[in-house]
C-alpha cells in the first residue's frame, strides 16, 4: 500500500521541501501539498510591493507552476493536527489523512501583550499584508498635506522593519508624497544584536532617506491615534506597520507534540523529526535543535532554505525506511536593502565583513534571484531579477 506523505505550508521551507521530496520521491509515495494560499510568494522581497504593487507579479508564483502534476493540492487554512489519528483538519471541516507529515505552516506575528498594538498595527506576512500597506500608505498621503504630513510608525528594526520603512521611503520621494516615517526599536540600536558596524551602515542609510530613528525605549501602547513609548514619549500616527516578532500558528496547538509553552513553534531534533516519528516540522513554525549549540536555528529565510532540502529528503527516507540525515544550519550572511541601496554583513567567503554599494545591491538581487530559479526556473529569475 503507498503511503500518504503531506506537507502544509508554501512558504519557503515547504515549498522547498516539496520540491525536493518529488525528485526523491519520484512516484514511490502519493503527496499531497496543503496551504492557505494558492502561491509561493518571496516573502524577504515582499517589501518592494510597498513601493510598487505591481512588482507582486514578479515575486509570487502559483503552486500549479511549481508542483509536479501527480502532486495533489489542497488550498485551506490548517486548523488542526491530530498525531494519533494521522489526519489533519482544515478550515472547512474536511481532513487529509498522512501517514508521514511535514509541518512548515510558517508563524504570526507575536504583538507581546502591548495594549491595543494587535487591533490597531498592520503586519508583515503575506501578500495581501504588504499590499493593504501599500493602500495604506497611498490613502495617508492622499489625506495629507505638506503643512500636516502623513505619520508613518513602523514598530521594530529588525530586517523586516529597515526594509520596510527604506520602501515607504522611495514610495514617498517617488511621489513626492507628504509623508514623514518613525522608526521604533526597543533596545538600543537598529538591527538589535549585530555588530556596531553594519549597526552604524544601516542607520547612516536610514537618516539618508529621512527616516526618524527611536531607539532605547519599547512601545507600551497603542490606542487608534497614538503610539505611546517609554514614559513620556507619544507619536500620533496614520499608518502604523509592526515588525516586532513572531509566534506559533494555531493550529501547531492542537498537535499532541513537544513544543515551546510560550509560543506553541514545534520541537524538532536536528533531522526536523518531532516527539513523533512520523511528524517532522521546519522553518518559522518549528525550533530545530543544532548539534553542540545552544538555540535553535534561526527563524530566516535562509535557514529555511537550507533546511528544505533536508527535511525533504529526509521524508522520503522514513518512507523507505531509510536512516535520516542531520542537518546543521550554515550562516552564509545577511543582505539588507534600505529602497534602492543595500548592506552586505558577514557574507561567507567574502573578505570585507560589512559594505554596501553596487557590490552589496547586486549580491541581494542574486540571492533571490538563485531562489526563484530553484523554484521555477531561470526564466522567472531573470524577470524578477532587475525588482529586486
């Protein structure tokens, strides 16, 4: 009897896992490939639809360009993962049965318990995210006047939150647009936890494009006008993006499986094997234990990359009865875009630790350039290539 292999999630790590799983595989086990949405979107380019929606176009992929023909898809929202029973429950009621699964259905967005943050702030996690910001932000500017500019708060200066705000930059200067953007980072510098280097790079990029950095002080609040920081200071607000964090999906709840009580993202050895054999889990939804390290592998684009190659191959080795694979995760760096300029940091085998320029723009349209290949083709690489 053929076993049932499942994967859930389009993100980067299941799409791919599903990519590798199928050239293993190759017909010796039914897959079936389960996600909310019908396409694979780049998610670390998403970023650029706030300037320019249309570049939408260049950055997702449907799942039927993706997939090989004898891989079933469903598109629903997981709901529930019951680990006794073998079945996953969708959102509307119906169940795929599994008999090997991988759970890379990705996070949410983590708001930390901040009054009235949730209700109030746009996030930063899928399509239709980056495109109700792009409305947004429009809308703001169109109300707005050169005497009373739009207020842009953009919580969190992390990746996601730089790279955000350098768009709603170019978006502002490209329309010359009366927009003024705020930068909010709790602890003391952008890009918290780096190196003083690339720290000082990306804020010297940040105040080039007229972005007013806060630093040291967290939101404590947020009511339908104002973000409150600290003690004393309050920014009034029409946009309000938070960047701030992740956490577990909810359906990663409902599974009988080892997990973190905080914030439900799934335990897995370093072969992406659960508490359940049969279970595997990768990417943001999952803590993937590192031989001889202290944390997990980190929630990134790039771990997740890596890791799908494993974690596919690895599934269809248990469908064989094979020994798994273990996999430790490789930093090979951190590219950053501020709008139209980049920082490189830490790029592995390069002798500079830290620069920007044509080099550092090129590199980052080359890496997601190289995942567009590995997903669909040369093709779409090159199109997508001169957006990114």
């Amino acid at each position: 009897m053929t076993d049932d292999v499942v994967v859930l999630g389009s993100g980067y790590a299941g799409t791919g896992a599903i990519k590798r799983l199928e050239s293993e595989l190759d017909g010796e086990a039914d897959v079936t490939w389960v996600s909310d949405v019908d396409h694979h979107l780049v998610l670390h380019e998403s970023h650029r639809c706030i300037r320019n929606p249309d570049i939408k176009e260049k950055i997702t992929f449907d799942i039927d360009e993706i997939k090989q023909p004898s891989t079933r898809f469903v598109q629903s929202r997981v709901e529930g993962i019951d680990t006794d029973e073998r079945v996953v429950t969708l959102a509307d009621d119906s169940t795929v049965e599994y008999d090997y699964l991988l759970v890379g259905i990705g996070s949410r967005t983590a708001f930390f318990g901040i009054d009235g943050l949730e209700e109030h702030s746009l996030t930063l996690k899928t399509l239709a995210d980056v495109l109700e910001i792009h409305d947004e932000v429009t809308e703001a500017s169109r109300e707005a006047s050169r005497s009373d500019p739009a207020q842009v708060v953009i919580g969190g200066a992390g990746l996601s939150g730089i790279q955000s705000a350098g768009e709603i930059a170019e978006f502002r200067d490209k329309h010359r647009a009366p927009i003024e953007i705020h930068l909010v980072e709790g602890l003391d510098n952008v890009f918290p936890n780096n190196g003083p280097v690339v720290q000082a790079k990306l804020r010297k990029l940040l105040k080039e494009r007229d972005v007013e950095i806060h630093t040291g002080e967290f939101i404590g609040e947020v009511d339908d006008e104002t973000v409150y920081i600290g003690e004393e200071k309050e920014l009034d607000y029409d946009v309000l993006l938070w960047t701030g964090g992740i956490t577990g999906q909810d359906a990663a709840e409902t599974a009988e499986l080892d997990k973190d009580e905080r914030n439900n993202r799934i335990e897995t050895t370093s072969n992406f094997q659960t508490s359940n054999e049969r279970v595997f889990a990768i990417g943001d939804a999952a803590l993937i234990d590192q031989p001889d390290q202290d944390d997990p592998a980190p929630p990134t684009a790039q771990a997740a990359w890596q890791a799908a190659e494993v974690a596919g191959e690895n599934l269809a080795r248990s469908v064989r009865g094979q020994p798994l694979k273990e996999w430790t995760y490789d930093d090979k760096g951190t590219l950053i875009s501020v709008g139209s300029k980049a920082v490189a940091h830490n790029v592995k085998g390069l002798p500079i630790d830290t620069f920007g320029g044509p080099a550092a723009k090129a590199l980052k349209k080359t890496v997601a350039a190289r995942w567009i290949n590995t997903v669909t083709g040369f093709g779409d690489a090159a199109k997508a290539f001169p957006n990114m």
